[in-house]
C-alpha cells in the first residue's frame, strides 16, 4: 500500500503542472481551459494529500525542511500558542532569528 501511495506522490506533481505546461496550449475556449486547469490542480491536491494522510509523518518528514519544525518547536513547544510563548532567552539561536531594518521615517 506505502508503494502506491509513494506512486501517488510521485505522480500528483505531473498532473498539477499540466495545468500550466499542457493546458494553456490545448485548442479549447478560455472558459473551458479554466475548467481543464481547475481540474489538473484540484487533482493533483487529492493525490498528494491522499497519499499524505496514508504516508503521515514519513512524507512530511520528507518534504518539510528540519530546521523549520526545529524553530517551531522552540517557539510553540513549551507553553502553547500565545503571543511569546516558547521564545525564553536561549530558545531560539541568534543566528535563526529575523533582524528586521527599521525606517526611522525619510522619504
């Protein structure tokens, strides 16, 4: 069953990009396209998502990066999600936070 859905991963990239590559190309009417493309990506959505609520944790695994969840973790695993929550001195790295500029108000 895990080859199938792996299958199925594989394959949903294939038909949601059809509705950029092989659609627009195709001789039918532009409402008619709409509907073709609507139906490539909606597909596309149903087997990956499919095939990730057979796989779970595996294909997250594989298609998150792991220094997000790792942040994540840091941030909302140790007291829930209110504002704050988790970001304690020495939670999070200095080097993986955002330093944001700050225009002091010229033009």
């Amino acid at each position: 069953m895990r080859w199938l859905a792996w299958a199925s991963v594989i394959l949903s990239w294939p038909v949601w990009g059809a509705a950029f590559v092989v659609v627009p190309v195709l001789p039918l009417s532009l409402g008619q396209k709409a509907v073709a493309a609507g139906l490539c990506i909606g597909a596309g959505e149903v087997m990956f998502w499919g095939a990730g609520a057979v796989l779970g944790a595996e294909l997250m695994a594989r298609f998150q990066p792991k220094r997000l969840w790792a942040a994540l973790r840091a941030r909302w695993g140790r007291g829930g999600a209110e504002a704050g929550a988790g970001l304690d001195e020495g939670s999070v790295a200095e080097a993986e936070l955002v330093k944001v500029p700050v225009n002091s108000g010229g033009s």
